[in-house]
C-alpha cells in the first residue's frame, strides 16, 4: 500500500472516530434526566424570544422614528406658517404707522395752510438738482395753479414754519425755485433775540450751513449758539419772521468789523416731500372755511340771525 492511500485512509478513519463519538454523546445524553431537551427548549424559548423582542423594538423604533419626522415636519410647516404670518403682520403694522404719519403729516400742513392770512398754493417737489452751487428745486404747480416768479416758498416740517426758498421759473405745470442754500439767493434776515439785521445766503450744497453777513462785532456778547434767524419782511422778498434758522457758530476775524455766523436751516432738506408758494398780494379764501369744506362767511353769518 503506497503511503497516498495510508494517509487517504487516516483522514476517513478520523471522521470516522468524530461521527462515532458525536453518536456515542447523543445517545448517552438521551437516556439521561432529560435536561439536555429541557435546556434544548429554554435556549430556544430564550433565543426566539430575544428575537421577537428586536424585532419588537426595531419596529416600535422604526414606527416612532417615522411619526417624529413627520410631526417634525408638520411643526417646520407650521413655523413657516407663522413666520409668514408675523412678516405681514408686521408689515402691515409699519404700513398703518406710516399711513398715520402721513396723515398727521397731511392734517398739520393742512391746518397750516388754512391758517395762513396770505393766498397759497401747496406743492410738491418732484425733481431736484444737486450736482452744483446752483441747485434748484422743481415743483408740480404752475402758472394754471396761480404760481408766480419771485413767490416765497415755506414748509411745514416737524411742526415747524420754515423758509424753502423762492421761485424764479414758472411752467404752465411745473415751477422752479432757488432754495436758501442756492450760492445765489440773498436773504434779508434779523436774530430773532436782538433784531440785529444782516444777510443769509447758501453754500450751494443742501449738506452745508447758511452764512449771515454784516452784523456787527460789538453785538457779538449778545449772541448765542441756537439764537434763532428769520426773514426781515424788508422790500416784501418774504413775509416777516419766518424763520431761516439757527445759529451754530460765530467767528469774528480781525480784520473785518462784522460777524461772520454759520446758520442750521431749520428745515431738513433732504427729508422735505411738499412746499407751500404763497401769494402775499392776495388774502386766503380758505381760511373761510371749516377743514370739511363748508362756508363760513362773515356774510352767510349775518344771513342766519
């Protein structure tokens, strides 16, 4: 016998002792007390039991897991809901503030305009130049509206009366004036305080004071930073004591015998939306009538005793 079919017969002979072993175990082990088919049934009770409870917590888990993204999902939807919400309500909060300033805006320009002793013609600004000393203003009120050259111009702003300007173009539609901060309009002022007079002109720029010119340097003790600057009413250029503005700073150089005071217009140039031109030859008929519109007349006074 060649030693490839010796050892051929040694590996059958060893799985031939293992199966007879394996056989010998069995059979020993099931004439026993039976506890190897008890512990058989725990271990399968105990190995399909910890099964099912996986599977249990796999599928309980899973299910949570869905129901918490889609609960996640309604709560994203629902956030979205009411940060929309909260958008348009806060912007039609902002909306309703605006429209009350407009309209207290409105009421007060309204009540001013009513008030005045002169003829006016409210306006509105809708072009401007302010690319030069020469800056002007464009309104859309012309010659059909009443308007004409060399009219002052004043505002209502921030429940103050303030001087614009004048006009110096009129258009059968539109007009043009030369606001108090043109290099070119030369005012005829005073300090409210001391009625001192002098000049107040324009820089040319909206961003920069007025100066006043020629009041004198012995006066300078009396003067004060916030003193307050109106129209003089001299030569009838404007109406008496609308104010120009305020005064925020005084220099006085040796070799001049006047002040020279930088002025803060009273109005805010850059804010400013509506103007009102006035008539000063002509009385105003609205300040007649109640805010409705219904007469109220010396005349018709008279007619109702």
């Amino acid at each position: 016998m060649s030693r490839k079919q010796r050892f051929s017969f040694r590996i059958k002979f060893s799985e031939f002792l293992f199966i007879l072993y394996v056989t010998i175990a069995g059979v020993m082990l099931a004439f026993s007390s039976g506890s190897f088919v008890l512990n058989f049934k725990k271990i399968g009770f105990s190995i399909f039991t910890t099964l099912d409870k996986g599977v249990h917590a796999v599928v309980s888990g899973t299910k949570n897991t869905v129901l918490a993204v889609d609960k996640l999902r309604k709560l994203k939807k629902d956030y979205n809901e009411l940060v929309i919400k909260l958008e348009k309500y806060e912007q039609m909060q902002r909306t309703n503030a605006d429209i009350r300033k407009e309209n207290q805006r409105l009421r007060e320009q309204l009540d001013f305009v009513i008030s005045m002793d002169e003829k006016n013609i409210p306006a509105q600004i809708i072009s401007r130049e302010l690319d030069n000393a020469f800056s002007y203003l464009t309104i859309d009120k012309g010659s059909i509206n009443g308007i004409k050259k060399n009219m002052p111009v004043i505002a209502m702003q921030n429940g103050n009366r303030g001087l614009v300007g004048k006009v110096i173009q009129v258009g059968t539609f539109t007009s043009q004036i030369m606001p108090v901060y043109n290099i070119n309009n030369i005012v005829s002022a005073r300090v409210q305080n001391t009625r001192d007079l002098g000049l107040v002109n324009g820089l040319g720029s909206q961003e920069q004071p007025l100066q006043m010119q020629y009041i004198r340097k012995s006066v300078a003790s009396q003067l004060k930073y916030g003193d307050i600057i109106v129209t003089s009413g001299e030569n009838d250029n404007y109406m008496r004591d609308i104010t120009i503005g305020s005064i925020s700073k005084i220099v006085a150089l040796d070799y001049n015998s006047t002040l020279n005071i930088e002025v803060k217009p009273i109005i805010d140039f850059s804010r400013l939306e509506t103007v009102i031109v006035v008539n000063q030859k002509e009385l105003n008929d609205r300040k007649q009538e109640h805010p409705d519109g219904s007469a109220n007349s010396d005349s018709e006074r008279g007619s109702k005793k």
